[in-house]
C-alpha cells in the first residue's frame, strides 16, 4: 500500500496522485486504540481516495438480478468523505481530486464491500469442528449446552468477546448479526469489544425457559427472561450513537428456538416486541433446521407445541392448532436462520412480513441438516442472506460459506441442481446481508451516500489466491473473464488475504480489541 497526500496547492490527479508519504494520518484515520470508549469517527479533515480494484454488487437489486448488477473497476477510486461516506466510486482517471485529497493505493488489491454475517453464535467461538456424535439436539446437548456455560465466569466471558471480535475482524465481517450469551456480563463484554473494534453489530442474548438438564445453566425463569432482555435493549440499543438510524450497536430478541422457550415466553416475548419494535430493535432466532424424522427438531416443535407449521411459533400462533396466542414476532428485522424445511405457505408468510432468512451451508454440511432448495426459496421473494452460524459452521469467512453455498445448490437433485453466479455469491455476502439487517440504505455496497464499509484484498498474502489469479485460464471475453476471477477471489481467499477491514472509512484495528 502507499499513501499519498497531495499538496493542497497541486490537487491529486490521476495522472499525479500526489507524492508526500503521509501514513500517519491516511492509514489511520482516526481509529486509536482507546478500549472503553468508541473509536472516533470521521476526525479526518480530509477525503481519502482508496485506488485498486473494486467489485461490488450496485444499486439495489434482487438475488437474480445481481449478475447485471456487478461493478468492476480494474483501476477504480473508492472516495470518503471525513464523515466516513462513499463520495465517489469509479475509475480512478474519471476522479476530480479536490485540494487535501489523500491517496491510498493498494496497488493490485481488490476493494470489496464488508462482508455481512447474518448468524454467528458468540459463545460458540471455541466450538468450531466440536464432535458432538449426532445430528442439531445432540451437538446442542452434549457440547454446544456445556460450552456456553462456561461464559457465566467473567474472566472467561472477557477473553471470549474479544478472541470472536478479532475473528470477525480477520474475517472481514463489518456487521453481523451475532447469536448472543445467556449471561449479561458477557454480553457487556461483546458490546464493549465491538465498540472499541469499531464493528457493526446487532445482538441479543439467547433466551432459554425451558431444555434439558445439559441446557439448565442457560436458563431462567420467565419473568427474568423478559426483565434481563428488556435491561440489554435498554442498556445497549443504540448505546453508541443514541440514534438507531447511525449506531452501530443494536439489540435483538432472542429465543434460541422454539424448543428452548414456552408458550409463555413466547406471548411475553411478543409483547416486548410490540413494545420494542418502533426503536428498530430486531428479533434473531432459528427455524426448520433439522428435520431427521420422529425425533429432529421440527417434528418435536409440531408435536410438542402442536402446531401446523414452525413458522406459526413465531408468528404469535404458538397455540394448540396454531391459534393465535399473543403478538408476532416476524418483520423487517427479524432474521430466521436455516429455513431448510420450510413450507410454500412459511415462505410466502416470510417474504409477506419482510422476514429475512440467515442461509447457513457449512453448517447445514457439519451438522446434516440438509441443504436449503435455493430456487424455492429464492423464488418465493424472501431475502437470503449468509451466515457462518459458527461453531455449527466451521468457518468464519463469509466467501467462504459463499463457496459452500455455491457446491451445495450444485449439488441440489435434479431440476434444482443450480450454479450459482458468483454475483450473487458476492451479493448474498453483502448487499443481502445488509437488506436483511435492514440497513440497505447505510451500508453493502459502494453506492453513493453511504457508509463506506469495506475490505483490502491483498492477494499478494495469501499465494495460492495470487497463483490462481495470476495463472487461471480466462475467458477471450471480458464479461466471463471478470465472473471467473470474482469466482476465484470468493473461492479463493483465506483470512491472510484480508489485509485491511474498514467501517464508516474507519480503519479496523484488532489491537484496539
Ligand atoms: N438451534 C438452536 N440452537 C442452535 C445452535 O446453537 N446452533 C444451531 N445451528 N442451531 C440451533
Ligand atoms: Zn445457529
């Protein structure tokens, strides 16, 4: 990388980006490491040029207009404002510098959009490629129940908020939205590693009235399920900025799943949400993951709850014959992960009320839980974002569970065997991820406007991602040619290649954690 700080008096200009070296200031701009408080934001007086190769997915498409809608600009300018903002995204020589324009060039990387995790289980950092011997309730009860016990110590909880904020930082991911702890002290922890990375977040912890023995020390007694949630939303919405529109730490409702609560939480949990919505609080939980027949989870949910569909569980119809019970949970920022199972009738009443899926195929993969039928679901107009679901999934790389996505919908029987684009690789990573947490409008791309949330992609660090780039047979025409190479630096990419992670323009530090 260099950087390069044109004199007032010359503006920067294509031809002539400016000379003196300036590192001090444009290769940290304003993110000092100050645990315990935010990072500054937006202290730089100056706009800051990114020059390298920029992909994006612009505007705001659908999934299957995301093809059309790929940018790549192979000597592009990312322009930000002092504010943080994207002011320009185009070819580096079509840029008019302005005076005090600083120049960042990242020589031969490529600058894409953060990459959005939409399901991610902080208590689960340590668990990744845990042997559970079984399928979902069985991985639950015999490791994942044990571990997440373990975050009531507070010195245990502190390391942990910080080794899964550094994950995501290596991952790249700028906003997630993260499966929260059952104890409080740990949340605190994951909302004050957050804040001094500078990370987008929306969190909440996890809900538990009712479970097996392995599961007790998860659980609380109803009225301190609702008090304990309502004290996170209160303490924590917003905590950064006091402005649900401009934080970047918000809050969910969390119900792990419909077999961890009772009908009970479930009506007070409505009524918090009713409560709660209008503040752009949001609700995070599972759905139709594992189907093994008799014993999986959805089965237990209808029989146990004797409803017509899982869905309806969350949908205030949790109820014997799904009657309705109390207030839905569903909604522009709620976030179901897996949806593997799920009916026509479940899709349509998702993509109705503006719920979002979390799409989760490494895990789906670690825990045999299926795969879910892509062109069903995309057909059905609900928005499909990615998550890693770590430590069900075993990786935190958003390309990377893109990749996993892209083999397991080619690998769908029949009729349904599709090869997804690697646009819509890239979409479903970024824009969709955004679309599902709501914040289209602030961040998931390069358009104009907004939040420039965004990744250096220095194939130079990791080899066997610059040998393929490099040395990979291309296309004679250049549209294919450009999907071939996305393809490769999805595929591709390793942690060590994500040699820069930047939110609202602000450079990530992992020290600062
Ligand atoms: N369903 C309920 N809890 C969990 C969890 O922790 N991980 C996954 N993958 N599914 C769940
Ligand atoms: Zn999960």
């Amino acid at each position: 990388m260099r950087v390069n700080a044109p004199d007032v008096t010359s503006p920067a200009t294509a031809a002539n980006p400016g000379t003196a070296a300036n590192p001090g200031t444009a290769a940290n701009p304003g993110t000092a490491a100050n645990p315990g408080t935010a990072p500054i934001r937006g202290t730089g007086t100056h706009r800051r040029v990114h020059r390298g190769r920029i992909m994006h997915i612009a505007g705001s498409p659908t999934v299957s207009e995301a093809d059309s809608a790929l940018v790549d600009i192979p000597d592009g300018a990312l322009v930000i404002t002092a504010e943080g903002l994207i002011d320009f995204c185009g070819p580096f020589d079509e840029l008019s510098a302005l005076p005090g324009d600083v120049v960042v060039d990242h020589g031969d990387a490529f600058l894409l959009p953060g990459f959005v995790d939409a399901h991610v289980h902080f208590p689960q950092t340590y668990e990744l490629n845990a042997y559970g011997g079984g399928q979902l309730l069985e991985w639950l009860n015999n490791c994942i129940f044990p571990a997440e016990s373990r975050l009531a110590d507070p010195v245990f909880a502190r390391t942990i908020a910080r080794d899964f904020t550094r994950a995501r930082i290596a991952a790249g991911t700028t906003a997630a939205m993260v499966f929260g702890s059952a104890f409080p002290l740990a949340q605190d922890e994951l909302f004050e590693a957050t804040r001094r990375a500078g990370l987008r977040i929306v969190s909440g912890r996890g809900i538990q009235t009712q479970g097996p023995d392995s599961a007790a020390p998860l659980m609380t007694s109803e009225s301190d399920a609702i008090a304990l949630t309502t004290a996170e939303i209160d303490r924590w919405h917003a905590a950064d900025t006091g402005n649900p529109d401009t934080a970047r730490l918000l809050t969910a409702i969390v119900p792990r799943f419909t077999l961890s609560v009772t009908t009970q939480t479930l009506a007070a949990l409505g009524e918090l949400y009713a409560q709660v919505r209008d503040r752009g609080v949001y609700v995070h939980t599972h759905l139709n993951e594992n189907n093994r027949p008799g014993t999986g989870e959805v089965d237990l949910v209808k029989q146990l709850f004797d409803v017509e569909c899982y869905l309806d569980t969350y949908d205030g119809k949790f109820l014997p014959g799904s009657a309705v019970g109390g207030e839905s949970l569903l909604g522009r920022r709620t976030v179901l992960a897996h949806c593997v199972h799920c009916t026509d009738a479940e899709l349509a009443r998702m993509a109705e009320t503006g719920t979002s899926i979390a799409h989760c195929p490494t895990s789906q993969l670690f825990l045999g839980s299926g795969t879910m039928p892509w062109n069903r679901t995309v057909d059905a107009g609900v928005t499909i974002a990615l998550g890693s679901d770590c430590g069900g999934g075993d990786e935190w790389l958003i390309s990377k569970v893109a990749g996993d996505a892209y083999k397991v919908h080619i690998s769908e029987p029949g009729e349904a065997s599709v090869a997804m684009h690697p646009a819509q690789m890239l979409f479903s990573g970024t824009l969709a991820g955004a679309r599902a947490l709501d914040a289209e409008s602030r961040f998931g791309n390069f358009d104009v406007g907004k939040e420039a949330d965004f990744l250096v992609i220095d194939p130079q660090q990791w080899p066997p991602l610059e040998r393929m780039l490099r040395n990979g047979v291309r296309d004679d025409d250049p549209q294919r040619a450009r999907d071939q190479t996305l393809f490769a630096l999805l595929m591709g990419m390793r942690e060590p290649a994500i040699a820069e992670v930047y939110v609202g323009g602000d450079k990530v530090d992992a020290d600062a954690v």
